[in-house]
C-alpha cells in the first residue's frame, strides 16, 4: 500500500502538466483537486484484495495495508514539516533531511521482498548485507551519474515510466496475496514500462 500511495501520488497531483499518456495521466491529475484522493483508493483496494483472501488471512491483509497507508502518511506529513520555512526562510538541512527519510522508507519497501528472498538463497546475513550493501552503491552511483549528465531532462518521461512501473509492483504486490505471480513477470513489466518511457520521450512532444 505505500508504494501504490507514492505511485499514486505522483499520479494524482493537479500541478501536474508533463503527461506521457495523456489519456491516463490528463484524468487522475484533474482529479488531484480532491484531496487525499489517493489514500481512498488504495483504502478501497485494499478492501477489495481482502474480501478475496481466505477468510483467516482477512485481518492480516487489512492491518498490512493500513500499517502502509500510516507509515505513508507519517513520512509524508514529516516531510511536509520539515520544508516548512523556519525563520526567515527554508531551512535547507531540514528540508535535506525530511527527503532522506522519505527516500529511505521508499528504499526499504523496495528492498523488504528482496531480502525476504535472500533468505531463499542463504542464512548467511553477512552475505546478504554484502549484496543489499553493494545494491545500493550501483543505484546511488547510477542516480548521482544520471543527475550530472542531466537524464531526466533528455528523458522527459522516464520519470513517469519509474513511477508506472512502481504502480505496477505495488499491484502485482496486491495481487500476489491472492494469486502467485513470477517474479519475471514483475521485472519484465517494470523494465518494458521504462524502456518505453525511455523510447516515447524524444519522439512525444510536451503535453501530450
């Protein structure tokens, strides 16, 4: 559920003016104007996934979503404190810090499946450190050489596909609850969603 809210966040956002398909994306930012629309969303999936799970497994879905939803709005209210302006402006260590919080909860909902799925591989916790460890320094070094080299400007829709992509996984999470989905199915969806937002930007003009 947290993720389907940063997904969803994005998505419902009334500020929004770059969209990649607009026939999606011109509708759910309009309806951004209605506020916290996207906790209602994901509160009503997360109601419908439950009526579908077994009966003993009903509790556990919703208390796991809504666990989701507060620590979604917990990091996010956070967030929002910690860029309001002290004094005389904006705080910038402030404002620094509420972003790393809300970057490392989004960074551990990533990670929770994977290490879940070391422990399929080994026990060995001195090995999965090393592999999350080492994970985590290519997607720093891979986002720090795509901020100098200016990507997400060359690349005006990458942005959106990520965040397709991160809706899509937040679904397939819900719906492994109830059906097992491969994990190949997972990745494939993800990576075609952003080589085709790689692929559409420099051919779509803005706004369309």
């Amino acid at each position: 559920s947290f993720l389907m809210l940063v997904a969803l966040k994005y998505f419902f956002n009334h500020e929004k003016e770059i969209h990649w398909i607009k026939m999606i994306e011109g509708p759910l930012s309009a309806m951004g104007k209605l506020e916290a629309i996207e906790v209602g969303v994901v509160l009503a999936v997360i109601y419908g996934v439950s009526r579908w799970v077994p009966e003993a497994e009903t509790l556990s879905v919703i208390y796991s979503g809504i666990a989701g939803v507060l620590t979604f709005l917990a990091v996010e209210g956070l967030s929002v404190f910690l860029r309001v302006p002290a004094g005389h402006g904006l705080d910038a260590h402030r404002a620094s810090l509420g972003m790393f919080l809300y970057l490392e909860v989004l960074d551990a909902s990533f990670s929770f499946d994977g290490v879940v799925g070391a422990f399929a591989i080994t026990n060995n916790l001195l090995i999965i450190s090393l592999g999350l460890g080492i994970g985590a320094m290519f997607v720093r070094s891979l986002t720090i050489m795509m901020v100098e080299k200016g990507t997400l400007q060359a690349f005006r829709y990458l942005e959106h596909g990520a965040f397709y992509a991160v809706a899509a996984l937040s679904g397939i999470m819900f719906l492994n609850t109830i059906v097992h989905v491969p994990e190949i199915v997972t990745g494939f969806i993800g990576v075609t969603l952003i080589a085709l937002s790689i692929y559409a930007s420099p051919r779509i003009p803005t706004g369309s």
